[in-house]
C-alpha cells in the first residue's frame, strides 16, 4: 500500500514537473490546448498545464534572410538573371501577430514558397515593362518596386520586410557579348570624335600661332624698314650739311670746287677697293672717263644751286 501511494506521489511530481517549459531567447512558444490555440509563452521559464497543454510551435522573433535567384523577360524579349538576398522578420510580439505567423502556413517550407514566389511576380511585372538597356540603371526602382507591393502582404502574414538587396543582375551570354560590342563601338566612337576635336584644337592653335607671328614679323618688318628709312634720310641730311660746308670753306679759301669732287671721287674709289670683298667693279679709270665723271658732278652742283 505504501508503496503503491510512493508510485502514484512520484508519478504526480513527475507529471507536475513536466509543466514547466523553457523558451530561449529570440523565440515565442504557442501552446493548443485539446488542438485549439490557447496562449503565447515569452522566453524564460513557464508552467503549462501538464498533459492537457501542449506546445504547438516556437517561433523566432529573429531576423531571418533568404536567397533568391530566379529570370524574367524584358519587353525587347531578353533574359534576365536575378540574385537577390531578402532580409525579414516578425513584425512585433503582440498574440495576433504570432497566431497569423504560426497558422498561416503549415510549415516554413511553405512560407518560403510563397515568399519568393510573390518577390519573382513582382519583379517579372516590372521587367517586362521595361528594355533589356535600362535594367541595370533601374536597380534601385526594382528595390522600391518590391517593397510597395510586399509590405502589405508581409503584414497579413505577421512579418515585415526589413531590407532586398539585388545582389546580381546578368543577361544571357549572347547579350553580353553584343552588349560588350555596343560599349566598344561607343567608345571607339567617342576616341574618334576626341582624336578629331584634339587635331581640331591643334590644327586651329597652329594657325593662330602662325598668324601671330606673321604678325609680328610683318610689324617688325615695317618698323625695320621705318627705321631704315630714317636712317638713309638722317645720313642724307649729315652728307649734305658735310657737303655744303665743305663748298663753303673751299668757296672761302677761293678754291675751284672740283677739287672737292676729284676728292670725294677718289676717295669713293678707295672705299670701294677696301670694302669690295672680292666683288669685280668697273670703273672708267681713263683721264677722259674722270674728266666726263667730273662734268656730270659739277653740273650736278649747278642743277641743284639754281634750285
């Protein structure tokens, strides 16, 4: 007998003790009672009612993250080839919350299922309204584009969408290529018009410079030839006053003036001699010769007295 209340006190302890349940940390325990939703079970230790209080499902309250990869079609008719990483969790901790997390799916499995399969429709909606060259320009549109039309279904699921990365976007290997042959066209396109702007600008510089500096040799060449000019009438005015006072002191002295033109003669003929170089210069060196040379000076002398 007393053995027999031992067994039926142990096997009450026993029972008893069965009702306490531990939850960690990050998780929500739900407990059915008779297969019906009875409550939730925050982490830490509870007590259920034993036997009759069973834990149904413990949910994580963590963020969770999911790969996708998937292709859809552009309007032009070209593949797309999608990855993307999705970053989710349970919206909040209140019961309604956790009862539409725990039975509106039968498993995570098919939660996933769902998940992606909504993110894929979204997206292929949106790729196909849109040419296979604006794709990779619209990344962020696609981001936004799925956020507006996930967020409402996430919350009647009991979660929300914390942030979708489109890790890669690719086309197919025919595209590429023809893609590739599109940029270097383009840029073989934009080296020509360079090359030929540069040659322009070059060409266009040289022009310039040289007409500057025809300019300025022309300007120099006309300062030059003023110069000289008045160097040739200086000299012409120092030969004349030399020549006139020369006149006037043989006049003075009662001195025929040809010998001031024998004189200027011979001496033309000596700075000749010494300054010639080499050069071959004729000259009528016969007593006739000087004799016709002085007349023509002399009256050279008259002409310009009579002046």
């Amino acid at each position: 007998m007393i053995m027999a209340l031992v067994i039926i006190g142990a096997v009450i302890v026993l029972i008893f003790l069965s009702g306490f349940v531990t939850v960690n940390q990050g998780f929500i325990a739900i407990t059915t009672i008779f297969g019906k939703y009875n409550r939730i079970l925050a982490p830490g230790l509870n007590f259920r009612i034993p036997l009759f209080e069973l834990i149904y499902k413990k949910i994580s309250i963590q963020n969770r993250s999911i790969e996708l990869g998937f292709q859809a079609i552009t309007q032009d008719q070209a593949n797309v080839h999608f990855k993307a990483m999705l970053l989710y969790a349970v919206i909040n901790q209140t019961e309604e919350t956790i009862k539409n997390v725990a039975f509106k799916f039968v498993d995570q499995e098919n939660f996933n299922q769902a998940l992606i399969r909504t993110i894929e429709g979204t997206i292929r909606s949106f790729v196909a309204t849109k040419k296979q060259a604006e794709i990779l320009e619209l990344r962020t549109e696609i981001v936004l584009e799925v956020k507006k039309h996930l967020d409402g279904t996430l919350e009647a699921w009991g979660y929300h969408m914390i942030d979708i990365q489109l890790n890669d976007i690719s086309f197919d290997d025919e595209i590429i290529k023809s893609m590739a042959k599109v940029v270097a066209s383009n840029n073989l396109k934009a080296a020509a018009e360079n090359e030929g702007q540069a040659l322009l600008i070059t060409k266009t510089k040289a022009a310039e410079a040289e007409g500057n500096a025809i300019k300025i040799s022309a300007i120099a060449e006309k300062e030059a030839a003023i110069q000289r000019g008045q160097g040739i009438a200086l000299f012409r005015q120092e030969v004349a006053k030399g020549m006139a006072a020369a006149a006037k002191e043989m006049t003075d002295a009662d001195l025929d003036s040809s010998f001031l033109l024998f004189s200027m003669w011979t001496e033309a003929i000596k700075h000749f001699g010494e300054t010639g170089k080499g050069n071959v210069i004729f000259l009528d060196g016969s007593t006739d010769g000087m004799q016709r040379t002085m007349q023509q000076m002399m009256a050279t002398m008259k002409l310009n007295e009579k002046k």
